[in-house]
C-alpha cells in the first residue's frame, strides 16, 4: 500500500509506498530499480477506502 505522490503530463506517475505487501519483494526491486519492461507493463489503481474519505470529509477545517 502506498501514495501517488505526482502525476506527470505523460502519464507517468511518482508513488511511495509505506507498507510492502509481502510476496512482492521480486516486482519492488524491479521497480525500485527502473526496470524499463516492468514498469511498462506497470498498472497503476490509485483509490482511498470509506474510512479514509469519511476521515476526510469530516476533519475539513
């Protein structure tokens, strides 16, 4: 799990992730290391679940 910290004009997107799921460690240096073939066929779903929005929603100041 993670964040999308910025999406570039091309698409392309920066994103930081603060709990590696485990199992993923192969797919993460691959990343982690620019891996051109990987990071093409790389697809990422940013979403938030209810709690979080409703967090959200109801902290605005």
């Amino acid at each position: 799990m993670g964040v999308v910290l910025t999406v570039q004009d091309d698409g392309k997107v920066q994103a930081l992730l603060d709990i590696p799921i485990l199992g993923y460690q192969e797919i993460l240096e691959k990343l982690g290391n620019n891996d051109p073939k990987f990071i093409s066929r790389t697809v990422v779903k940013p979403n938030i679940t209810r709690n979080m929005m409703l967090e959200y929603l109801f902290n605005l100041e």
